[in-house]
C-alpha cells in the first residue's frame, strides 16, 4: 500500500466482500438484523453477474412450486412493479435501493479488495482499493464473509480451497473424471439485440473472429470445422447465447483478462454470423449492449465444514442444518466451451435434481477460522454439486441464510460453528420469519394466534397453520381463500401483546409467465427485446389493498402492495386482531399463505 495516497480506516460488525446478489443478501440480512455491515464491492454496481454490466438472468429451482422466497423474491417483486419494461439499469436501481434503505449498510463501490490480515485463525481486517477516489480503505470488523466468487480472501488469509474437478474415485460422482484435474466451466461475454420494424446493417469491429456457416463454432478462430450446430435464434424468450463460452480449460483467475479478448472477438462474430452469414431472419435486428465483462461460472471453492457433493444432492439434500435449497439440473459445462473437439461436442450435460434438495449451512464457514463466511458460487462442495447450486436464485438464497448467521453471530458473539453448535434452531426460524422456505422444516407459528378464536373453519385453520407456505403438489389447497370485503379475525381470551404481523400472499407459484402475452417466463430480466415484448405485471393473486384493526380500530393500511411476504410492526396490545380484505391485483380471492405475530 503506497503511503503517499489517502487511506481510512473503517470498523463494522461484519465486512463481506463481493457485492454479487450472494453478497448483497448477505449484507442485507444481516444489516436488517441490526449488524452494522460494510460490503465491498469491486464494480460500480451491485448484481454482480446479474447486473447490467453482464446481464446474466436470474435462475434456479426447476420445481412447479419451488420459486425462490426471501430476498431474491423480494427483489424480483419490486423489480416488475417498478420496472415492468425490464430494463437492466432499472434491476441495478432496484437492487441498489434495497441496500442503500438500510442504515446499517455502508456501500464501497469501485473498491477492489486486494489485501488481509489474519493471525491465528482470526481474520483482523481486509483493504480495498477503491478508483474513483484514489483511496486504500481498511476494514476491521469482527466477521467477514467472502462473496466475491472468485474466492479472493483465499490466497490473502490461506484460507483452504479447491480449484477444478474431484476426481471420480473421492466422492463417486458421475460427472467427475477419473483423475483430478484443474478444469472449471468456462466465462462468457453476453449481447443484448432489439427488433426495431426496418432493416438494420451491421459491420463488424475488426477484431470479431468470422464464422461463415453454422459448422463454425466449435473453434473460436473458425480453423477447424467441428459441427456444433449451437443454438442461436434469439428473441423475447429466445436464447442468450451462453455457449459462446471460454476458459474452463484456461487459469479463471489469471487469465481473465486474455479470455476477455477472445469472448469479445467470439461474441462479435456470433452476431455478425446471425447479421451477415446465411438468412437467420434478423435483418431488422439491432444491437443494443455487448459486456465487456466476462461473467465467470466458477474459480475458487471454499472447504468448509461441510462439503456438498453430488450425490447427496441427488438424494435429496435432507440435512439437519438446511438454510436453502436448490433444484437446478447438474448442469456441467463442457470446460472446453466453444472450442470443444472431437466426438464429444455437448457444451453441457444436464442430470435433473429433486425439486427442491436441501443444502445445509455447513457449507458456508470456514472450520479453521473463527469468524469467516462465504456464499455464492465459492461455497463448500465439488465441482458436480457446484454444476447446480451456482444458479443466481440459489446463490441468494444462500447469502440470504450466511447473512442471517452473521447476524446471529454478531449478537452471539460466537463463531460461525457456533452458530450451527448452539443456535442453529434460532438461525431456522429466523429465516423462516424473513420469508425463506426450508424443505423439511414446517413452520410453527405464534401460540396466541394457533390458540385464538377465529371465523374460520377447522379445516381453513388447519390450512392456514400447517406450517407450509406454498403448495407443495397440483391442486393442493394449502392456505386459506377469502373474499374481498371479508376479514381473517383472532379473538383472545385477554388483552394479547401484538408484535409484528407477518402474511404471506401468494405470489401465483403456478403462472408461467410474468407478461401479458405470455413471452417472458417467472424470472425478471430479459436480455433481447422483440417487437412481441409487454411489460411485465404483477401477480394477479398478490393481495393489492389490506387493513389491520386491532379491537376495531385500523391501525394499518394500504392500498399499494405488491410483495407476497410483508412484515407491519403494531406493537400494541388488543383483544381481537383483524386483516380486512381490500382488493386483489387481480384475482378474484384472496389468497393467504401464512398470518404469524413476531
Ligand atoms: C454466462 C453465464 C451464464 C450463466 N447462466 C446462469 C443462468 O442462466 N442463471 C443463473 O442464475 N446463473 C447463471 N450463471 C451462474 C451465475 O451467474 C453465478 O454462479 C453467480 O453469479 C454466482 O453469484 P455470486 O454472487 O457468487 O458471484 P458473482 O455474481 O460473480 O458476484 C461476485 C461479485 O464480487 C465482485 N468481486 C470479485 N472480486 C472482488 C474483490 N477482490 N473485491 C471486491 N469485489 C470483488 C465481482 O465483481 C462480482 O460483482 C451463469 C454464469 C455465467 C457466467
């Protein structure tokens, strides 16, 4: 660090580096469970390879009624209310305000951390350098967390990881090669292309590699021909070219900055291919954004205390200490990506998961030191089990639980073993309060609403406190339907404390898509525009207006609501609580999950 430049000194509860949506969750969880929070982030925005600077979209669990809860959702919810055209800097303003509400959050943008001390076990402080104002800034904290994908604390703190393919014989996966070997999948680079209603030319940049025909794109220079006939019709719901893909056979790490300038000569000649070379019906296509980011799939994995292996995902994930779940495919890209040679020429192979399988919290600390967490795609487990949990929603999921541990550490003051020694039923429950699902952990609720007289039939109670939040099968009738105008009323034998009021909506978990005509499906971003693209708009079965009474008297109200999963602080004490109905965005019943006092 040269001395001759400004640098601060900063103190927080808990630092995480890496400002992916892993890390964002993870300051956010935290930060809302009142830990003082500083995430350092190396880009001028949040998102990480969400963001518009490389416009990944967001996935994960394949299951009918396995969509993400929590913040991932939360951010998905605000983003089509308040972005229903999708435009990607609007998902970064989206993101960013959630984080920037939150007092307890200081954001260091543009700061790439690039130093650590640790002594014994116990991580001091991390510094970042930050360019836009010249400036070294320290961080002592009492916990850090890496989410910075790449695994960066790993090298600074020799904290262990593994880097590349298990071999077969460790954990017995089928997706591994017999012997070990350092291949990762590889990154790409992503474009974004509108339809306008007259034709539009376009001329390559000079260093765009040529590919006459479809046979070309097995090799990045087009000196080999190996037919890989990879798709490449896009359009509204069409697809965003993710095989144009580089650099798992490569170093992730330290040659990012090569691989950058073959993804752009690659990608460029992708689109002067479906422009120029052969009638792909895209004349009155126009290019609207190129990265010039590479996103990358996978580099460094933490060893943890745990380590998640392909197998036990294929078994269910049932573990005692799950905090998330996933339900992508293995879905294990070719390391050689584009340039995949001779028989093999598949740029991924898929195995379908259970929907959804368990991933337990032992996967996100490390055992040998006493205050580091990760999240993200550098969690604890093999390349095979990585293939499925790296997917965004996943990675949410799973920095939304880290945060929620930290938070619970910072409160504790304990390790993040301990955490999962002494307080890992807190850590559940917490987490089921802040809207996350848990496969194998019913839900239970307060006693003084389980206890109380209601208008509902036994069986509608019995629906509404089955500890389930969602359906679980077709046709099931899991939560309670009421009408607008009706009210869900819990009269109690004596004056009762009322806390905050928590009610879960449902978000539609079976509609298909978020658009009108049906072009875009359940997740929020979109990459190319066609002429057939409508706004997005929210979910006709989300309760739009509600008012709370407490012994007749309204003490909440809105008519603006748009989240499934909303908290209402009362603090009061009453006899009778009601949830008036107002209006629905749509539907015709009013839909409700879960009521719960806090
Ligand atoms: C082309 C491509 C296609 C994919 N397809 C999908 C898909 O369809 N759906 C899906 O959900 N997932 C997909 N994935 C996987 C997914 O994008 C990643 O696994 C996921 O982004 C991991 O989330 P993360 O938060 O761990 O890391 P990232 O999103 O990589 O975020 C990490 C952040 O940390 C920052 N950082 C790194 N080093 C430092 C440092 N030293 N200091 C400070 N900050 C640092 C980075 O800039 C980055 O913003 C795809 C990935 C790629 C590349």
């Amino acid at each position: 660090m040269n001395r001759h430049l400004k640098h601060e000194v900063l103190k927080c509860d808990f630092c995480v580096v890496g400002g992916g949506l892993s890390g964002s969750f993870a300051a956010l969880a935290a930060a809302r469970r009142g830990a003082k929070v500083i995430l350092m982030q190396d880009r001028p925005m949040l998102g990480g390879n969400a963001s518009s600077e490389i416009r990944m979209w967001v996935r994960g669990a394949k299951g009918k009624f396995e969509r993400e809860s929590g913040l991932i959702s939360e951010l998905e919810e605000r983003n089509i209310r308040r972005n229903p055209t999708l435009v990607p800097s609007l998902f970064d303003a989206t993101l960013y305000s959630m984080l920037r509400e939150n007092e307890n959050i200081r954001l260091l943008l543009n700061c790439s951390c690039a130093d650590a001390v640790a002594e014994k076990g116990h991580i001091v402080s991390v510094t970042g350098w930050q360019t836009t104002t010249y400036t070294w800034y320290t961080v002592e904290a009492d916990y850090f967390a890496d989410c910075s994908g790449d695994s960066i604390l790993a090298p600074l703190i020799g904290a262990k990881y593994r880097h590349g393919r298990e071999a077969k014989a460790e954990y017995g996966e089928t997706l591994t090669p017999d012997v070990a070997d350092s291949y990762t999948m590889g990154m790409s680079i992503l474009l974004a292309a509108r339809e306008t209603d007259h034709p539009v030319p376009f001329t390559p940049p000079t260093f765009a590699n040529v590919y006459p025909t479809d046979d070309s794109f097995a090799n990045g220079k087009c000196d080999n021909k190996y037919a890989l006939s990879r798709d490449h019709k896009i359009g509204t719901s069409g697809c965003n070219l993710w095989w144009v893909e580089l650099g798992g056979d490569m170093d992730s790490i330290h040659d990012a900055d090569r691989l950058r300038d073959e993804l752009l000569a690659a990608i460029y000649g992708v689109w002067d291919h479906i422009k120029n070379r052969g009638d792909h019906g895209f004349e009155n296509w126009d290019l609207e954004f190129v990265g010039f980011l590479p996103g990358k799939r996978e580099s460094r994995r933490y060893i943890g205390d745990h380590i998640l292996t392909e197998g036990e995902i294929l078994e269910g994930g049932h573990f005692d200490d799950v905090v998330a779940f996933g339900g992508w495919p293995l879905d294990d890209h070719n390391p050689h990506g584009m340039r995949q040679l001779g028989e093999d020429t598949s740029p991924s192979v898929c195995i379908p998961t259970p929907n959804p399988y368990g991933i337990p919290y032992r996967v996100l600390y490390a055992p040998d030191f006493d205050n580091f967490f990760f999240a993200g795609r550098n969690i604890s487990a093999t390349h095979a089990a990585l293939s499925s949990t790296r997917v965004m929603a996943t990675c949410s999921l799973l920095g939304q639980a880290m945060g929620t541990a930290a938070a619970l550490a910072v409160q504790h003051k304990t390790t993040p073993r301990g955490v999962y020694e002494d307080h890992l039923a807190a850590l559940q429950r917490a987490l089921q309060e802040d809207d996350m699902f848990l496969p194998g952990k019913p839900v239970s609720y307060h006693k003084a609403l389980t206890d109380a007289q209601t208008n509902l039939t036994d069986a509608q109670k019995g629906a509404l406190f089955n500890g389930i939040e969602r359906p679980r099968i077709e046709g099931d009738e899991n939560g309670i339907w009421q009408n607008v105008g009706e009210a869900l009323t819990f009269t109690f034998p004596a004056p009762t404390a009322l806390g905050t009021l928590r009610l879960r909506f449902d978000p539609d978990y079976t509609r298909e898509s978020i658009s009108i005509n049906k072009k875009m499906k359940v997740f929020t971003q979109k990459l190319h525009t066609g002429k057939d693209f409508q706004p997005v708009k929210v979910a006709a079965t989300l309760v739009k207006g509600f008012t709370v009474l407490v012994d007749g008297k309204a003490v909440f109200t809105t008519n603006d609501n748009h989240r499934s999963a909303v908290k209402i602080p009362l603090n009061v004490t009453g006899r009778e609580l009601s949830i008036r109905w107002e209006s629905t965005n749509g539907a015709k019943k009013v839909h409700l999950f879960a009521v719960d006092l806090i």
